[in-house]
C-alpha cells in the first residue's frame, strides 16, 4: 500500500523549508522591534475553549472543527485559530497581573476541516500577534501596522486595506433588529446557512460567500450609522491613527469577519493578484473575550 498525505495537507521539503525559515526570521525581527514576545501553545485545548471564545454558532464551532473524546473521556479540538489559545494561556498564566499591556505573537499550525481548494487547506500555518491591556485606537493602528510591514518587507505587493466597525454589546442590538427588518422580506431567498443565521447572529450574513446572497442583501443597513458614542469616536481614532501612519485603507461595511468575539475594529488585509480567497489577512479588537474567558475585565486585539 502506498501512503499518502491526508487531503488538505501538504509536505514541506527542504527547497520549501528554506523559505519558510526565511519568512519566519522576517516575523521575528518585525515583532521584536514592535515589542512583542513569542508565545507556544499546545496544539490543542479543550473544546469547551472554541465553543466560547470562538462562538458556538460559527462555521468553524458547527462545521470546521477536528474534535475528538481522548481516552479520559475528555472533548478536545485541535485548534482552529490561535487567538483563543493565547487568551486562555494568558488567563492561566497569571499574564494580566503583569504591567500592561502585553504583546504576545505566535506562529503555528492550526486545522479546519473544510473543502481544500485554493488558498485553503486543512492545515495551514498562521502568524498572528495579540495585544492585551491596551483600549486605545492606536493599539489597534500598530497591529495592522505590523501586518502591512511584514507583507512589505516580504516583497508582496497589490493589498488593500480594508477596516469596518461592528460597535460593542450596548449598540449592536439597535443595528441586528434594524438588518432583521431589512432582512425578512428577502429571508426566503436567502441560503440555508444566512436564514439560520438570521435568528443567531444576522450580522454574519453580511459575510456570506454566496453571489445570490450577496445580491439580494444590497443595500443592507450599516452599523457604522448605528455607533454609540463610545465606538464612534474608536472608529475616528483609529482612522486619524492610519492616516498618521500614512497607511491607505477603505470603509468596507460589509467587514464582520466569521468569529463572535470580535468588537469594534475589524480588518483585512486583501490580495488583488489571487483570486477569490484573496483575504490574506485579518483580525480585529475583542474588549470582552478575555472576561468570558474566565479572566479579568481586559481588552484585547
């Protein structure tokens, strides 16, 4: 019998590993001179973790998830993304009692069971920074900051930098009911994701892949008109922050990103030169994860 690797995964060999080494020394000396510190996490944690940081009514939780019942008879999950990971080693850890903030970034493998096509595998490798303790807008520039370095000083070209706000727990309501209005009418010729969604988490309908879908919702409501004063002066902030920077970005309204724990900023980072999975990078601010978590009252991003 001859063996292959798993579907949606792929060997490195050493012409491959060079570059991979290259790629990894460029994250370091840019994290280290923004001042973050390297973090390891297991490669999996107990699925309780996702279902509550992550969400569990989003695709990743109900569909993209490798969880399984070890010999203990305990639920884990090898891990999907790796924010939630780092947010729990900084709980454990005892992090938050440190002088604030804290600049973590990692670099691993994480899993999703999902189609393999171009751009996606179920297993891939993702570098991602995270700054705890720190509620300013700035804190928010200097993390998309760093991502449009690294991609500069990586040689890559043809990005745009896309940024939305998607408001806090106190001002989201007003704007979910106002997009359930625009919604019922066209619930019906919707996929049976969205119209599932629309009774959970109606914002990520705007992140809907679907060409039907994303036809029929245009003209949605936006919640940047539905801002409590708070999130709106967030949104300014950081805005003033990257014309500072001299970074060039673009309101997108339809920018929700697939996780529940975000809160105020979300981004990405898109690629004009490869096609439909042209998302090469994202994130956003999380002011409530680290206390649903299990920690203190702490933002994040």
């Amino acid at each position: 019998m001859k063996f292959t690797a798993p579907r949606g995964t792929r060997d490195m060999l050493p012409a491959d590993s060079r570059r991979w080494h290259a790629v990894e020394d460029e994250v370091r000396r840019l994290c280290a001179l923004y001042g973050f510190h390297e973090i390891r996490t297991p490669v999996f944690e107990h699925t309780e973790l996702f279902l509550r940081g992550v969400g569990d009514t989003t695709d990743i939780v109900q569909k993209e998830m490798y969880t399984f019942t070890d010999k203990g008879g305990r639920s884990v999950t090898l891990k999907p993304e790796g924010t939630a990971g780092v947010v729990r080693s900084f709980i454990e850890n005892g992090l938050y009692n440190d002088p604030q903030p804290t600049k973590l970034y990692y670099l691993s493998p994480v899993f999703r069971y999902e189609s393999p096509q171009a751009g996606r595998l179920r297993q891939h490798h993702q570098f991602g920074v995270e700054t705890f303790g720190a509620p300013e807008a700035s804190a928010d520039a200097e993390v998309i900051s760093l991502a449009l370095a690294l991609f500069s000083r990586l040689g890559i070209g043809q990005l745009s930098l896309r940024i939305n706000s998607i408001g806090c727990p106190e001002c989201r309501p007003s704007y979910q009911q106002a997009l359930r209005e625009f919604l019922k009418e066209r619930l019906p010729r919707l996929c049976n994701d969205c119209r599932q969604r629309s009774g959970t988490n109606p914002l990520r309908i705007l992140d809907c892949k679907e060409e039907a879908c994303a036809k029929e919702i245009e003209g949605h409501p936006v919640m940047l008109n539905h801002l409590c004063e708070g999130c709106r002066e967030h949104f300014e902030a950081l805005r003033a922050h990257l014309g500072a920077l001299g970074a060039a970005y673009t309101v997108d309204t339809g920018i929700v990103r697939g996780l529940d724990y975000y809160t105020k900023t979300v981004f990405e980072i898109v690629s004009d030169a490869i096609g439909s999975q042209g998302t090469v990078c994202g994130g956003g601010r999380y002011d409530r994860l680290i206390e649903e978590c299990g920690g203190p009252p702490m933002p994040g991003v």
